[in-house]
C-alpha cells in the first residue's frame, strides 16, 4: 500500500487538503460526463431484469436498452472533449509541483497548453481502451445468453464482469506511469508504454496492483450499491462524484509513483512538514 500512502498523502496531508479540491473541482466536469455516459446504475437495472435468450450485440452494449444511444453518445463526446482540457491542467499543475515545488493553476489556458500533447496521444489511447473494453464486456454479457437459467446466466455474466474489471486494473497497474513517461521523458506512446511496464516489474507490480484494483473495487461497488437504490438521478450524482475522485486519484498516483519507483526527489514537501521550529521569544 505504499503507493497508495504517498498519493493520499499528497492529496489531503499536504496543505491539508487543498490540493484535492482543486484536482477535485479541476475533474468534476470530466465526472459528470463520465457517469452520463457511462451509468453503473444501469447495470444493476440490467441485472435485476435480467433476461436469457437475447444475443442481440446492441442490445447487450445498451444493457438492454437501460442506456440511451444518443444522450450517451453526446456523453462521449463531451468527456473526451473535457478530458482532453481539464486532464492537461491537472498534469501541469501536478508535475510542476514535484517538481518545483509550487501548487497553484498559473492560468488555466497557458497550463493546458504546455502539457496538451501528451495528454492528448494519453487520452486518445485510452478512449480506444475503453472502446475495446466496452467490446469485451458486450461479449461477455452474449456469452451466457445460451444458458436457459436466469439465474444460472445472470451469476455467470457478473462473474465475468468481475473478471473483466480485474483484468482492467491488471493492465491499468502495468502502465500506470505510462503518462509520467510521456510528461517528464518525451516519448511517444508505445516506447512510454515500455517504459512504464519495465519500471512495474517485480515486487512493485503486487504494490502497484493494490493501488489501483482497490479503489476501483470501492468504486464498483458503490456505484452498484446506490444503483440498487433505484434512483437514476442519486445513482448519477454519486457516480459523477465517484468518477471525478477516481480520476484525481489516479493522476497523482502515476506522477507520485513515477518519481518514487524511480528514486526522484520531490519539491513538493513543505518545510514545516518535516520539523517544526517554534519562535524566538524577545528578551
């Protein structure tokens, strides 16, 4: 858990929680379109009336229809969009502060451009592994549609849901400094993939797994849990809370384990976080 220490650390230790809400207010536009695109809520809707004998591919990729095409689409759009702006502010103002020691948005035009490159080849790879991931559960949810037990194919589809979130947090852990690589080094996608897998490796990866599958869980979970409520619009406003806590998250835990994996020293401590001098009394 290492890992995970050091990013709450530096989320609420450090200037006692200011650096969350800005990183937090910074990701909450992403938030909203995530979860409007992306409802958790709906898979327990799907679940709770579940039904065998459908292997319609559009029908499993709306959770049989509990998801609406275009609304959603419109969500995708925007939260690549939002992605793409409000991600490249956090970066900057992230990597400026490990690495000089300063915690503050500049101006939020001139810190979206300066990190806007990386950002962008990051969020076009993961709009593609999301796409690739929404493929693989759409098949998973086909696949027991054989099963003439509802029950029975209900569990089952879960189940390989479960797995194919673990899988998720698998590669997740491998690349996770797969954008630190690109920020601080300069390379191109596929040699900052390298890297970041390389630096992963061994007694880390177990860390690093933890780090990332946990919170995923949490959200998981929660999500599913506030959607059994049967609540679309409190099932929406949590997970748009969720989803912008998770993104805060696990920007800092690739800049905060890229430069602890690597041995690099920060400046983003503050002097009074290691000792504490008290004042002179006047004689």
């Amino acid at each position: 858990m290492r890992y995970f220490k050091k990013t709450a650390e530096y989320l609420f230790k450090l200037e006692k929680g200011k650096r969350f809400l800005l990183l937090f207010l910074l990701s909450l536009p992403i938030g909203i379109a995530i979860a409007a695109a992306n409802p958790v809520g709906a898979l327990f809707d799907w679940l709770a009336g579940y039904e065998t004998g459908n292997d319609s591919f559009a029908a499993a990729w709306t959770f049989g229809g509990t998801i609406p095409a275009v609304p959603t689409g419109i969500a995708i759009a925007a939260a690549f969009v939002l992605m793409l702006f409000f991600m490249s502010v956090s970066v900057t103002v992230i990597s400026r502060s490990l690495r000089v020691g300063v915690f503050k948005v500049n101006g939020i035009f001139r810190d979206f451009n300066e990190n806007f490159i990386p950002v962008l080849q990051a969020v076009f790879c993961y709009s593609v592994a999301a796409l690739l991931i929404k493929v693989l559960t759409t098949a998973i949810i086909i696949l027991p549609q054989g099963i003439s037990n509802a029950a029975l194919s209900a569990t089952i589809s879960a189940a390989l849901l479960v797995g194919a979130y673990a899988a998720v947090a698998l590669i997740m852990s491998i690349g996770i400094l797969y954008l630190p690589y690109m920020t601080f080094n300069g390379l191109n996608s596929f040699h900052a993939y390298t890297a970041a897998s390389s630096a992963v490796s061994g007694k880390t990866f177990p860390r690093m797994f933890g780090a990332v599958a946990i919170p995923l869980a949490v959200w998981l979970a929660v999500s599913f849990a506030v959607g059994a409520a049967g609540s679309r619009l409190a099932s929406f406003i949590v997970e748009a809370v969720l989803d912008s806590a998770l993104i805060v998250y696990f920007i800092t835990l690739a800049f905060i384990s890229y430069y602890e994996i690597l041995g690099l020293v920060r400046e983003d401590y503050p002097k009074d976080y290691f000792y504490y001098k008290p004042r002179r009394k006047d004689k």
